[in-house]
C-alpha cells in the first residue's frame, strides 16, 4: 500500500521506517528542511535501537522517501498525521503544529483520503480535523477520519511497532477498518490484535493507558516513602503485591518517578480535560504531585547525607536520558536533580551512554559540570556516585573502580545495584524505599 506520514519525530520516523520494511512504499514529510536533506544521507537525528538499519534499508530500496512537499504527500490515500503536541503553559496539549500540518493538506488533497491521527491529541480534535478539512476542500472529495493511537516505548519503539500487543482503530467508516486493517494485516496475522472502537473511545484509550501506568509508578514509589519510615524493604513489598495477577509486576519499580515526552505531557492534558468537564478531586493531580515530590525526597538524601559539607563534595552522575535506551532528555528527573543539587557542591562529573550531547546543550548554564566519556573516568577524584538513569551497564559497576571513591557512598536513585553486596565492601548505600 501507499501511505504518507507527516512528521518525523519518534514516532513518524519509526512509523514509516517500519510500515516501509513491511513492504509498504512510504513517504515521510517534514518541513524542517535540514531534517530532510539528513534523514535522506540516512543521518537519523535521535538515538532509537534499530531504527537507522531500517531507515536505511528504506531508503536503499525505495520504500521510504523523505520529502518536505505536501503535493507528493497528498497522491497516497492514507495519511498519518504523527506531529508533537507538547505541553503548553497551562498544560493544555500546543495544537499548533498540528494545525498548520492541517492547513497544508486543506491546500493540497485532490482526491478520497483518510487522515489518520497518531498524534496524542484532546478528546474531540479528530472531529475538529475532519471539519477543518471539509470546510476546506471540495465537496466532492471524501475524507474519512481514524484515530490510530501509538503506544511506542522509547527505547524499544521499533520493536513495539513490529510486536504490538494492541492495534486500536477508531473508525466509524467499514471502508476505514478494511483499509486499516489491511494495512496492519502482517503484524495480525498469528493472533487479531485489531480492536476497533469509536474514535471517541479511541483518543481516550492513550490517555488512559499513560494516566494507568504513571499512577502505577507514584503508587509504588508513595509505598516506597513509607517502607522507609517503617523498615520494610521496597523490594519485598513490589514482589509481594507483583504476585497478584490483578495487580502485575511491571511499572512497580521505586525510583525517581516518571518523566520523558509522554507521561508528563498526558497527565497534565487529562487533568486539563477533567477541569474542562467539570470532574473534581483529581486522583491525577495526587499522581503528579507524587512524582513531583520523589525526586525532591532524592535530593534531600543527599543533602542530609553530607550536610554543611556538600559544597566541598565532588560527585559523580550516572544517567542523564528520562530512561534507558534513549538519548531523549526531555522532563529528564536526571536534569532537575543535576540542576537542584548544582549550586550545593563544588563539581558535578556527568556520564550516559548516549544523552551527553542533548544534556550539554540543555546544561550549558551549569558552570560546575562536566561530562565525562565512561562511567568510570575521575571517579578518584569524586566523593560519591549518584545513579539516575537505569542503564545497563550501570547495573553490575566494577567494584574494584568504584573502591576509588574518595568516599566510598552511593545514591541510587533506580534501585539497581545489589545493597547486600556493596555493603559487603564498606560501601554506604541508599536506595529508595529501603
């Protein structure tokens, strides 16, 4: 099949990349120029596992092409519509590159399409497209409307598009479910992952499932603040309630809360929708104030650890992306603890595997810091580790070079590290919820 996809962001790129190497001709539109002269040298401008094999075998084949003109765009009957829609002031979603995506097609659709959003848009703009489009183009052009939300992990998007476990289609059209649904149809084929509901359904159903998993993450990590105060061990407990098949094990990992592009963003926007339709005491603005207050309750370790003396600590961070596997910084807690703890102690000596670059452009206020290029590098010069990202290859540390702390403390803030074993080796240890 022949489709278009407008925006090549995480989730655009990994959209088109992935439909191309099903066996779909893709074209990818992006008005930022300089993108597409990248994207078409195969130069892909974020860090996602996979991605540029694919980007690449797209283009080498000619089933992805990269292009900045609509009227290309507009000759292919399915349209994806994978645009941000960032958080604005008042944490309403900002719509306005997304419009103005609308606006261009309204000026270049010649023939029958189907706008699909994936974009994580408020309930009811699917409508509020369909009508700006109509009103725009001529009626004798008909043009169906399908929200197709996404639920891409970061750091294993490609995968998730490949093995979803959910493909939701809302549509009201049987003409939309048949083209949909072919569309889809290699990644269906050994069980029906299609559900097809309203599109009203449809644009609340990423909303929810974000709200859901964000809940679950200030749930455990409210649990983990009381495991503190009464000696009980956070890990203990998760394996308690993880047992229970009506509660599950994911996303009960204590930490440093939630951040990134999406539960952040989608918490705020439900919240905004709940005040607009009139629902009061908000069990979403306790899960965002939860996750506001945990990192806060890290830092304070840390300061009551060393006290007076924090100006003359130089530490070392491990983990500056919101997650593993990404180089995305976005409402990183890793940033907002660097730039808490920054104005208390004399150095800060930062590493990640991939993020340095972002980090450093968004950091180049900081005067204190510096980045360094393995985890290890200056740790002899360093009083303590602080962890805030759960990489990898932080979870099993060289002992042996961690014993050249001057120090010899850590602060995890991802509760990866084995306690009982550092301890062992005359190392203080703090968790969370331990």
């Amino acid at each position: 099949m022949k489709i278009t996809i407008i925006g090549t962001g995480y989730v655009g790129l990994v959209t088109g990349a992935c439909f191309a190497d099903m066996g779909h001709h893709v074209i990818c539109i992006d008005n930022n120029s300089s993108i597409v002269r990248s994207l078409n040298k195969g130069k892909i401008p974020f860090f996602e596992p996979n991605l540029e094999e694919l980007v690449h075998r797209g283009l080498k084949n000619k089933r992805l092409s990269i292009t900045s003109s609509y009227s290309k765009g507009c000759a292919n009957k399915i349209i994806f519509l994978c645009i941000d829609t960032p958080a604005g002031e008042d944490g309403s979603p900002n719509l306005n590159n997304l419009f103005s995506a609308i606006n261009s097609l309204g000026q270049h659709i010649k023939s029958d399409s189907i706008i699909v959003t994936k974009s994580t848009i408020p309930l009811g703009t699917n409508k509020t497209i369909l009508s700006m489009l109509r009103n725009s183009l001529n009626s004798n052009i008909n043009i169906d409307i399908c929200s197709n939300p996404e639920f891409l992990k970061e750091g294993s998007a490609v995968r998730d598009f490949m093995r979803p476990d959910r493909i939701i289609i809302g549509a009201e059209s049987k003409n939309v479910l048949k083209e949909m649904s072919n569309l889809y149809s290699p990644l269906n084929r050994q069980s029906n992952k299609i559900i097809n509901m309203s599109i009203e359904s449809s644009e609340l159903v990423k909303y929810a499932a974000n709200s859901f998993l964000a809940t679950k993450i200030s749930f455990i990590n409210k649990i983990s603040q009381i495991s503190e105060k009464t000696g009980a061990n956070i890990h203990e407990v998760r394996h308690g309630i993880g047992s229970d098949s009506r509660i599950g094990r994911e996303f009960l990992y204590a930490g440093l809360g939630y951040g990134g592009s999406c539960f952040p963003k989608d918490i705020k926007a439900l919240i905004k929708e709940e005040k607009k339709l009139g629902i009061k005491n908000s069990i979403l603005e306790k899960v965002q104030k939860t996750n506001d207050e945990q990192s806060i309750s890290f830092i304070n370790k840390i300061k009551n650890y060393y006290g007076d003396n924090l100006k003359n600590k130089e530490l070392v961070i491990w983990g500056l992306s919101f997650k593993p596997n990404t180089d995305d910084i976005r409402d990183s807690i890793a940033i907002k603890i660097i730039r808490e703890i920054a104005p208390n102690v004399c150095k800060l000596k930062l590493f990640d595997p991939e993020a340095a670059p972002n980090a450093r452009k968004a950091m180049k206020d900081i005067k204190n810091i510096s980045f360094i290029s393995n985890q290890y590098q200056g740790i002899d010069e360093c009083h303590g580790l602080v962890i805030c990202t759960e990489w990898k290859e932080f979870w099993d540390p060289n002992i042996d070079k961690l014993n050249a702390l001057k120090e010899k403390v850590i602060f995890d803030g991802r509760n990866i590290l084995n306690s009982s074993e550092l301890k062992k080796n005359s190392f203080e240890y703090f968790g969370v919820g331990q």
